[in-house]
C-alpha cells in the first residue's frame, strides 16, 4: 500500500471558488447557432401531438394515462362529478326558494336573473359598443369635508360619526351623507360588527390610505350614489359581511381594485360605473360566489356575472369583465379586456373553452378556481400587474399556444391535478411558470426567456413531465424543482441563467437529457438525495453539475466539458455515484470533491482538463476506481486533508503516475497524470496498464 504526501501549496489556489465567480464574457450564444437544440425543438413529439383538447375529455385522459405510464392517477379518473353536482344543485335550490328582505334591495331571484340575461341569445354572439364615458364631473360644494369615519358595533352610529338621520331600523336607517373624506391615513369610512340598518350616499371619498369603504362583518348595510376615486387599496370593500348593497356608485382609479366580496354573501352591485377598476369575488365556498350583480359599465362596457349557466357560445363580446359561477359548457371566444383588476373568473365550472382572448394592464387575466376541464388556447396576456393565468384548487387543465409577457407571475398553477402547459411563450415577466402544490403535470414546448427570477417552479408538487422547453436568459433558473419529488425533466435546452436546472431539498427526480449551457451552473443540487442525473450535456457554464449537501444521488453518462471551474463539485455531499461520465476537454478541474466522503467517482473518462483531474479537499473514504485520468495539464489528482482510494484507475501510461511534482515534468519520462497530496493519502497501486474502455 502506498502513500504520497507533498508540501507544495501553490495547487490551493484553485480549489478557492468551488462555486464559481463572475465571468468576464457576458455574452450569450444566440441559441440559433446550437443545432443540437434547432434538432430537438424541432422534432416532432408523437405522444404529445395526439393529445386533443380537454373538452374530449376521455380521449384525453385515456391518452394522459398512457402517456404517464402511472396507475397512481386511476384515483383521480375515478372521481365523479355527482357528489358537486348535487351539492351545488341542492344549494341553487335553496338559494332560489329564498328573498333577500331589504327594502333597497331589488327582490330577484336566480331563475328571474337567467331570464333576463338569456331573453335574447344571439346576444352572446354579437358585441356590443358603449359610448357613455365615466366623467368625474364633482362640485365639492355639494360635499361637507369630514374626518375618516371609523364605526365599531351598533352603538357608533352617532353624530360624531357622519350619521345626519335615521334609528337603524329597515324603515328608518342610519344615513351617513354628503361628507367628502380625503387624505387619510387608513380608510376613509370603516364599518365593523353591525347589524343596524344604514345608507352611505352621496359621499366622495378619494386619496385615502386604505380604502374609500370598509365593511367588516356587517349585516344590512347599503352604499348608494358614492364616488369612490384615487384610493391606494379599494373603493369598497365587503369583507365576511352579508346582505349588503352597492348601488349607483362611480369607482375609479383605486390601487388595489374597485369592489372587493371577500368571503360574504349575498350582497348586491347594481347600476355601478368603474373606470379602471372592477370587481373581485373571493371565497371559500359556492355561497360566497351568489351575489346580485347586474347592470354595472366597466371601462365603458358591460360586466357580466352567469350563475348555473351551461350550453353558451360568448363570442367577439364586449366585456369589461365576466364572471361565471357554477357554469358548464361554456366556450369563451375572441374577447379583449383590459384596465381591471380581473379579466375573467371561473368558479365552480366545468368543460370551459377559452380561446382567441386579449387581456392587457389587468391585475389577473384569468383566474378560475375549484374548476375542472378548463382550456386556455392561443391568448395573450401583456402587462399583467399579478397573474396572466391563475388556476386554483382544479383539476384537468390545458394551457396551449399562450403568450404571456410584462406580467409579474405568468401562469401559476396551485393545488390542481392534472395539467398540460403547451407551446407557450413567456417573457420579460417577474415570474415564468409556478406550480404548487400541483400533480401529474405535463409542461412541453414552452419557451420562457429574460423573467426575472426563473423560467419555471415546481414547488411541493409530483409526477410532472418537463420536456423540450426553452429556457434562456432567467435571471436566477431555468428550471427550477423544490421540495418536490417524482418528477422528470428532459430534453430541456437551459442557455445564460444563473443556474441552467436547480433542484432543491427535493428527492427521486430524475433529469435527462438536457443541455445546460452558458449558466454559471449548469445543473445544481441542494439538499437533495436519490435523485438521478443522467445523459444530459453540461457545457461552457462555471461549474458543469454542483452537488451541495446532497447524498446518494447519481450522475450517469453526462457529457461535461469547457466550464470554467469545475465540471463536477461536490461539497458536504456524500454516498453519490458518479459513474461513466465524459468529464473532459478543457473544464479547469474536472470533478472537485470538498468535505465529502463516501462518494464512488467509476468509470469516468477524466481527459485534458486544464489543470486538475479530480481535486479533494478535506475528504475521506471516497472511491475513485476504474477511470481513465490522464492528460490534465498539471494533476491527475491533488489533494489536502484528503484519504482516499484512487486504485485502478489508468493514468495514461503502463508506468503509472508520476508523483510530487506536476505531469509535465514526468511526462518527458513516459509517466502518466502525476498525483499530490498535502497532508494525507491517496492510494493508487495497482493501476491499470491500458486504456478502460
């Protein structure tokens, strides 16, 4: 057994940046010029082509099932939809049977409301223009300045609190009138725990802090001719608060959005006229969805709110927004929405189509939730202040042929069971794709380039299928898997990210197949276990594939070359094996090994890297066996505070290495890659004779 040791310290210099440091060449490769990429993206995908849309849902989800090769989704194909339809069918009946006893309140009831809006059915398929303006055309003479109005429980109802009449009964209510409240540093009229009876009219309130209207768990409250402009959250805000109305209120220009049901029933918004706001409905359950909302002008167009709606064809309409509630069969065609905080919101609905539609400057162009078959094909979205698409608590989703761009999250998937994201462009936004929380998905041919942090996230989610998409120029990943498990990426081209693929504290995901170039790390992991890096090429980024704090992963038949630091880095990660790797031809180090031990580094061809073959710093028990490791300019393999068995490898000549000193000197006399260790050992008799094919 021998052992070789050294006290040359020159060698330390270049284990300093495992990580990498900044490159001097920032120029990125137009991806036009790799025609092993040009290949991929344009060969044909016969298992992804058969697949139609989801409106031929069994089609599909027979194919899905195929294509997956995972009875695990067997559950999910299972699952009908009586158990909602009778729930929903038993709510629409109870909520039918049942008045809303306000006096200001127009009784109605939802069979009345679908007679009206489906009096004349070709009105779905035509548009329709609106030239009345909204024009904030304000006296303030007709006001009275008043502080902000703050009333906590029945008993505030006082003069001091901007109430000028009433006793708080159905036939006599407060009223609160003719105030104009501005400049506040929080909400200009807040309303919480009452039940009495009340009327805010008249009133104009702007430049307030908060929002103009605050409703917190209030009961039977109405707000009729307000103006409601410039504040930085709402206009009006109804939170966890039933039965109330809005009627004849101008909203304008809010920050956050125009009206706001959070969480509450039955409210009403009738004959309202918003300019660059709208409304937004969140809730938890159907019920918070069933509100009376008819007759309001958004941007100069029609909003438009469907309960229990099925069989309807909306094409080329005119709509400032749309709401459908409960809906089902419903084909949404060619509309164009902008200037509101939603473009349109699905709650509650099945087999919807959505095609040909424009959403620009909108706080989220669609948003759809507790939904199932949904397809989203061939929209845009522009400048989207929060989400271009958000899909929620859904199932059985396509997004196809999308263009999404200037938007903070692009498309968000969370909690949703079964998606395919296809031929998508997403650009220039905060975020690419994000999926949370969301299984069995397929994500292909999708192209996302400059976002600001990643192209795309799996974030708490399983069994989803990355594939030939485009990743270029992200300012933090391409790719990017945390905290997620039993997912495959291949056949990704990932160019000038700051990391090409990274996988975080995530396990069984394996990656195939990719080419991750330009990056300062090609592949990264971190505080990961069994996963399998396998095929893919790492080239010209700092490091090729860094492992950190990462344990029993393997790295297989990877081409690794041309990267500026390492090839291979492993640091505090241990039991990995590194196995039939190309780790040649110019990286600086090929394969780094730092505080790691455990780790079997066999059957690597470790050729002409420019200084190093494999580093070791501060290492133990790590098995270096049967690779070819020769021709490195300076080390076959250096070392400090290494142990480590280096036996049966071939050093690039029958005679062995050379040893101490560098492998241009014992080159000359016919030795191979020379081997150093400051402070330690190395084992390497026996060595191979020849090269190990």
């Amino acid at each position: 057994m021998k052992r070789i040791a050294s006290f040359s310290l020159a060698f330390l210099i270049i284990f300093v940046n495992v990580t990498g440091m900044e490159r001097n060449d920032d120029k990125a490769m137009d991806f036009e010029d790799y025609s092993l990429f040009n290949k991929i993206w344009n060969t044909t995908n016969k298992k992804f082509d058969k697949i139609k849309t989801l409106s031929e849902n069994d089609l599909f989800l027979k194919r899905y099932l195929r294509m997956l090769q995972n009875d695990s989704l067997n559950f999910i194909f299972n699952n009908s939809s009586k158990e909602f339809e009778k729930k929903f069918e038993a709510f629409y009946n109870s909520f039918n049977n049942e008045r809303l006893d306000m006096p200001w309140h127009n009784d109605f009831s939802v069979d009345e409301k679908l007679k009206e809006i489906y009096k004349d059915h070709e009105f779905y398929k035509n548009s329709r223009d609106y030239s009345s303006k909204i024009k904030l055309n304000i006296n303030l003479n007709n006001y009275t300045p008043h502080p902000p109005i703050y009333i906590n429980g029945n008993e505030d109802f006082t003069p001091e609190n901007g109430v000028v009449a009433g006793n708080g009964t159905k036939e006599n209510p407060y009223i609160i009138e003719g105030w104009e409240i501005s400049a506040s540093t929080a909400d200009g009229i807040r309303i919480e725990n009452t039940t009495a009876y009340f009327v805010i009219k008249n009133c104009y309130i702007h430049d307030n802090n908060g929002s103009a209207i605050y409703l917190f768990s209030v009961l039977n409250g109405c707000m009729l001719n307000n103006i409601c402009s410039a504040n930085a959250n709402y206009g009006i805000f109804v939170h966890f608060s039933h039965y109330n109305v809005i009627n004849k209120c101008s909203i304008s220009n809010n920050g956050i959005g125009g009206v706001c049901l959070y969480f509450s029933l039955s409210n009403s918004i009738h004959n309202c006229n918003f300019l660059n706001n709208g409304v937004f409905i969140w809730g938890s359950r159907l019920s918070h969805y069933i509100h009376n909302i008819r007759d309001n002008k958004i941007n100069d167009k029609e909003l438009f709110y469907i309960i229990n709606g099925s069989n309807i064809e909306l094409r080329n309409l005119s709509a400032g927004q749309l709401f459908l509630v409960g809906c089902n069969n419903v084909i949404i065609k060619n509309m164009v929405i902008n200037n509101v905080e939603i473009g349109i919101e699905i709650i509650f609905c099945k087999n919807i189509l959505l095609e040909g539609n424009s959403f620009l400057k909108i706080g989220i162009g669609i948003l759809i939730s507790r939904s199932k078959i949904i397809s989203i094909i061939n929209s845009s979205f522009s400048e989207n202040n929060l989400f271009g698409i958000y899909v929620g608590d859904s199932s059985k989703v396509e997004i196809n042929g999308c263009k999404i761009y200037r938007s903070y999250y692009s498309v968000t998937l969370g909690s949703v069971n079964i998606s395919i994201i296809k031929n998508c462009s997403l650009f220039n936004n905060y975020y690419g794709i994000l999926l949370y929380n969301t299984h069995d998905s397929i994500i292909t041919y999708c192209k996302m380039d400059s976002n600001n942090l990643f192209g795309l996230m799996l974030w708490y989610s399983r069994r989803s299928r990355i594939s030939y998409n485009l990743c270029l120029n992200n300012r933090i990943d391409g790719l990017s898997v945390y905290s997620s498990s039993n997912n495959t990426l291949e056949n990704n081209f990932c160019m000038n990210n700051f990391k090409g693929i990274a996988i975080r504290d995530a396990y069984y995901n394996v990656l195939l197949l990719n080419n991750c170039s330009e990056n300062r790390q090609g592949i990264l992991l971190t505080n990961t276990y069994l996963n399998i890096i396998v095929s893919n090429r790492c080239y010209r980024n700092d490091i090729g594939i860094y492992l950190y704090n990462s344990s029993n992963n393997s790295i297989e038949n990877n081409s690794i070359s041309r990267n500026s630091y390492n090839g291979i880095a492993l640091q505090k990660s241990h039991n990995n094996f590194i196995y039939k790797n190309n780790i040649s031809d110019y990286n600086c180090i090929g394969i780094v090994i730092e505080e790691s031990y455990g780790n079997k580094i066999i059957g690597n061809d470790i050729i002409n890297n420019e200084w190093i073959g494999i580093g070791l710093i501060k290492t133990r028990r790590n098995k270096i066996h049967y690779n070819n490791i020769y021709e490195n300019q300076i080390y076959g393999i250096g070392g400090f505070l290494c142990f480590d068995n280096a036996r049966y490898n071939y050093w690039g000549s029958w005679k062995g290495p050379g040893l101490f000193l560098n492998y241009k000197f014992w080159k000359k006399y016919g030795f191979g890659n020379s081997i150093i260790a400051w402070i330690g050992w190395i084992r390497y008799f026996p060595w191979k004779v020849e090269h190990l094919s």
